[in-house]
C-alpha cells in the first residue's frame, strides 16, 4: 500500500513522518510502541502533555483514536510550528494546543495531577536535551500525572546504556518501570530508540511484540538488565 507521507527532517534526523490520509499510521517503530500503550490506556477521553511536537505525529494519533483528548504541545521551534501550521495544518477542532516554550519552562506552568499521559519525545541536534533527562524535569513529570497516570519516553542509547540507566533509576519514583527496544539497538549495532514507560502502567503496554522485532523488559528484568544509574 503506498502512502502520502509528510516527512520532516530536523538535524540531519527524520523527526517525523505523518500520513496525510490517515493520521493513525505511525511510520516510526517507537511511536508504533507508544501508539500501542495509548490504546491500551483506559477507554474514552485521554490529558495527554507532550514534550516535543515536530509534525504532531503522536498528537494527530490522538486526536483521531481518542477524539475530544485534550492535548498539550510543548514546542520551542517556533520555526517548525509555523512550518508544520502552513504544510500540513492540524484538523480542526482536534484539541491540540501548542506552546511555542521548551519542555522545562512548560511544564513548571502546567496543574498537578491535571495529565493522564506525559509523552517525552523531543531533539536538539540529534539527542535528547539533558535538561528533559533531570531530576528536576522528571519531578514535573511526577507532579503533573494524575492518579493512575503514566510517563512514556523516547531516549537514544547504546551500549552500555548510561543514559537509559540513569532515567530508569530516576523514573522509579514514577510507579512501574518497563522498557522496550529493538534487537539491533541491544545488540549494539547502532544507536536506536529505547522507549521507556512509567507509571500506572496497563496490564499490556506493549501488544506481545516479537522478540525479533522488539525486545522487553518489565518487573524484575529492568532492575537486572538497566537497574543501574544514580
């Protein structure tokens, strides 16, 4: 099946990739991951704060899955807003609201206990902003979920996984950490999404994936494997 897909490219990275037709697509195997612990979330309406906008792939995901979703862009490129606005606009009435601010500055002005979901996908030049793997930032993160909430991250690692390790360790405050990557990104043939969860986590955030296509961990597998860090 071909696709018109809309593709924006930022860093020297594909950021983003939405199809124009059908906004429930996810092109990207992480944002598939994260799409799959949406649906599996409770029925109905979902808060949902996102760290990071680019296309608004996850956010138009939303919208057409879960319509009435109230949601929340953090985006600082206001070039890339505006770029994404006049290229590919969102649907009306989508409930998508972004913010031209960075994700610290933006969730320190966000309700407690007001967000279902916090998404955390967001790059300066290839990687995470540092800033977004503090303690200072995940403690927002803590004070903006609201009961039964959870925190879903998109990090860049490898071998031996500093990074992954130290945001585990920090994110355990969080409620019930799991963590899922593909073979190749284990293996360390390449640097490559881990996407980790937190919180008040489903019965099944992950849909069983295959071990070939994309490797799991949860309860005491994350402490044995990524159970590092300070």
């Amino acid at each position: 099946m071909s696709r018109d897909l809309y593709v924006l490219d930022l860093d020297g990275m594909q950021q983003s990739a939405v199809d124009v037709a059908d906004p429930t697509y996810l092109a990207f195997d992480y944002m598939r991951r994260i799409g799959t612990l949406i649906d599996a979330m409770p029925a109905g309406r979902l808060r949902i704060l996102h760290v990071g906008g680019a296309a608004m792939s996850l956010p138009r995901y939303v919208a057409a899955r879960r319509p009435g979703s109230a949601q929340i862009v953090l985006e600082p490129a206001v070039e890339v807003i505006e770029q994404v606005r006049r290229e590919l606009p969102l649907p009306p009435r989508s409930g998508i609201k972004v913010r031209p601010v960075d994700g610290l500055q933006g969730i320190a002005v966000v309700r407690d206990d007001s967000q279902d979901l916090v998404i955390l996908d967001a790059f300066a030049d290839a990687e995470v902003p540092p800033e977004l793997l503090s303690a200072e930032f995940i403690a927002e993160v803590g004070r903006v979920l609201a009961e039964g909430g959870v925190f879903a991250a998109n990090l860049v690692d490898r071998p031996p996984f500093e990074n992954t390790r130290r945001f585990v360790a920090a994110v355990r405050g969080i409620g019930e950490v799991s963590l899922g990557l593909e073979p190749a990104t284990l293996k360390g043939k390449r640097a490559g999404n881990v996407v980790v969860v937190a919180g008040s986590l489903p019965t099944d955030p992950w849909a069983a994936p295959s071990p070939m296509e994309y490797r799991v961990y949860r309860g005491a597998a994350v402490q044995d494997s990524f159970g590092g860090g300070r």
